[in-house]
C-alpha cells in the first residue's frame, strides 16, 4: 500500500512539474528581453500587460528554483524589467508609461508606451509591484546586480502615490485617463483587491489611511451559495490573486475575526462552491461536474446567440463569468482550478488530472492548458470537448506558476512573510494571529 501511494504521489507531483515548467515557458517566449514587457495575450500584434509582467517578476523565483532557467539568466531579465520601468515616462502625457508612480494597463511591447488609449490601472499596478517585491526578496545575493534588483524595485514600490488615486474619497478607484480624469469605479466589495489595499496601506511614502481599508470592508457581502457561508465574489480569480503572495492561513482581521474563519478558509469554500455550482448544473450546460468547474474572468466563445439542442443560449467573449449568479455560457478557465490547488488539493488534484488526460487541453500546446474551453458551443473541427480558445494570457499564466509551487513549497508566502511592506500593510489593516 505504501509504495502504491509513493507511485502515485511521485506520478502527481511528476505531471504538476511538467506543468509548471510548460505554464512558465510563456515568460520565456512572450517577453521582450529589451524591457522586460510580457505580451498580454499571444494574438498578433497584442500589446504588454503590466499585470503580466508582474506575475512574470514573482515567476522567475520560482524558475531559478526548479531550474527551469539559471540565476544568472533571471537576474538579467528581472533587472531589465525593473529599469525599464524606473527609467520609463512619467506624467499627465497621453503616451506615457505611467502617472503617480502607477502604470497603463496596457503598454506598447517595444515602446513600452500607453496602448489602446487604456486607463493607468491601480489593481494591475499593484499586481506590478507585488511581482517587483517578489523578486526583490529573493535576489538577495551580495552581488553588483542582486543589489540593484533590491534598490529599483524598492524605489518602485516607494513611488506609488496611493492618496492620489483615491480622487478625494475613502476607496481606491480603479485608475485614470489623461484624456477623462478618474474613472468612476473603485474598489468595492470584495475582489482582487486585497492586495491592493495592503500594498497601499503598508507604504512608507504614500500610505492609504486606515480608513480606506475600513471603507473598503464595508462593502462586503456574506453569503451562502450552493451550500457554503463565504465572503462572496462571483468569479473565482478574485478568491485567488492576493493568495499569490499573502499566506492568509492563521491571520485575520476583524471582519475574519467575526466570522471565526481566514480568507484562506474563505477561498477554500469559494472554491468548493464552485465545484458544487457545476455538479448541479442549474443551467445544463455540457461537461459540468465534479472534475469540470472552474468559472472566472476569461475568454469565451462569443458574442454569439445559437439554439443548441433546441435552447437558445447566449455565449460571450472576454467576460468576468461567476458563480452563482453569473454571467455563465459553460466556459470552463483550467488555468482557475489550478490556481485553487493550496486550497482545496483533494478536488483540484483530480480535476487537474481529468483536464490533462481526459480533455487533453495542452495537446500541441507550448505553454500548458489554453485559456478556457467551452463543450456547450459546437466546434466546427468536431471537437468533442467543444470550443477551446486559441489563445493563451499572461494573467492565466503566472497563477499557476505561482499556485503549483506555492502547493508544493510555499516559496512565494515565505519570501512575502519577510517583506516588511507586507508585513507593515497587513498590521494597519488590522491584521492579527499566525505567522503575524
């Protein structure tokens, strides 16, 4: 019995390697060794995201440490990207790279220069600056370029004018155009910005007060959907992406503390809400189960209205899908369910499998899974496991980097337990117990 256990945990482990290594080949092929800029999506002529390009910069740890690619190598393109970025345009200029120490959402891959007339975005700079602390706490050799690596991504981190992006009010907005001013949206109800508000109150320059996280939690909805009491968001991604960084297990602030649980715990029933939703499949779509859930922000296969086996179903392109309330075409993100794997090992290790052998979803594919695959809508190549995305995205890429080895050795928690910006953001929220 036990060497059948030792065969398989070797098999599991063995399949999350390949996997990991194929997901983080993205960041070697998609960026541009100049700059550092890793593509947002690999369609033609598609520009940089800058939230890809810090989960690039919280990847390359992860890669030196499996050997995926020598130090040397991730020194070199980490300190590219980090100059790039302290070296960039700065100020109110429509074709800047950024404004307050945030950046465009968007940026030209070779220019490095606002793309798509888009917003200078808080949460992607964020993700941004958590991927240049990343790298900072792990390149920590005595050496000329380790040094640098520390000094650039901490004056970064320090020129982030977080009370400017507030607009006056309590909350954080969502960002700014030169053309329009602020954008109307901000931070409200639970999301991905978690990490957001801890960055920006751990700040040593330009905090938020402590007001704005309170603000920010005010907003909060509990709910209990498909048989699990959680702090609600509908799409599964934001249940995960402060998680790429903040170990939450054991420490609480006060909403956790009333509710008795961690956002750790909050995400793990999240998760398993989301494999209850497909089981029960109120919307009978194709494929839904037990192994095959996982419904987030991703791409999808529309915009389009088809009957299919006579109900007229309504399918979308790039859309924030959730669950329970929607919107929901049966488009399932793999790259999501893999990004659950520290939460919930015993049903994400089995979906994980199911999509590698059963749907075959990185069949001629570099970089591991594809974007989203969807059984509902008819492919026209007889795919029985209907359309799948031809696309891979940077921001699907880096999750499971970091997840995969954050299940395996929590590599990217220790080092961020030991970031004292972290450490000093959780403490102003409030933040008590555990590793604290």
């Amino acid at each position: 019995m036990d060497s059948q256990w030792s065969r398989k945990k070797l098999a599991i482990e063995t399949e999350l390697e390949i996997l990991q290594r194929e997901t983080f080949s993205y960041f070697v092929h998609e960026t541009n060794p100049v700059n550092g800029l890793v593509i947002d999506k690999t369609a033609p002529d598609w520009p940089a995201s800058i939230a890809a390009t810090g989960l690039a910069l919280a990847s390359y740890p992860v890669a030196v440490a499996r050997g995926f690619i020598t130090r040397a190598t991730a020194t070199a393109t980490v300190l590219a990207t980090l100059r790039f970025f302290r070296d960039s345009p700065q100020g109110p200029e429509p074709d800047a790279t950024g404004y307050h120490g945030f950046y465009y959402h968007f940026l030209d891959m070779q220019t490095g220069r606002r793309a798509w007339q888009c917003e200078l975005s808080t949460v992607d700079s964020a993700i941004l600056l958590a991927g240049a602390l990343t790298a900072s706490a792990y390149f920590d050799a005595n050496t000329t370029e380790e040094r640098e690596i520390r000094v650039v991504a901490d004056a970064l981190y320090r020129r982030a004018d977080w009370p400017w992006a507030q607009n006056g009010g309590l909350t954080v907005t969502h960002g700014w155009k030169p053309e329009s001013g602020f954008l109307k949206y901000r931070w409200e109800g639970y999301d991905e910005a978690l990490v957001l508000y801890i960055l920006g109150l751990g700040s040593p320059t330009h905090p938020l007060p402590a007001s704005s996280y309170a603000a920010w939690v005010s907003t909060y909805e509990w709910k209990n959907n498909c048989g699990y009491d959680y702090l609600y968001a509908g799409p599964l991604f934001t249940h995960q992406i402060s998680h790429l960084w903040i170990d939450f297990r054991g420490i609480q602030d006060a909403f956790m503390r009333e509710k008795g649980i961690d956002y750790f715990e909050n995400t793990r029933r999240a998760t398993y809400a989301q494999q209850q939703y497909a089981i029960d499949n109120p919307l009978k779509f194709v494929g839904y189960g037990k192994d095959c859930w996982g419904i987030t922000a991703s791409d999808g296969p529309g915009p389009d209205t088809i009957k299919v086996n006579g109900i007229e179903r309504q399918f979308f392109n790039y859309l924030g899908r959730g669950v329970p309330y929607g919107p929901d075409d049966g488009t399932v993100a793999p790259w999501a369910v893999v990004a659950s794997l520290p939460f919930a090992p015993e049903i994400v290790l089995p979906a994980i499998d199911y999509l590698v052998h059963h749907v075959d979803l990185k069949k001629s594919n570099p970089y591991g899974f594809k974007a989203t695959f969807n059984p509902t809508y008819p492919d026209k190549s007889a795919n029985p496991y209907g359309w799948v995305s031809p696309w891979h995205y940077g921001l699907n890429q880096g999750p499971i980097v970091l997840m995969i080895e954050n299940y395996r050795s929590g590599l990217l928690w220790q080092l961020m337990r030991n970031c004292p910006y972290i450490v000093s953001g959780l403490r102003r929220t409030a933040f008590t117990g555990g590793w604290l």
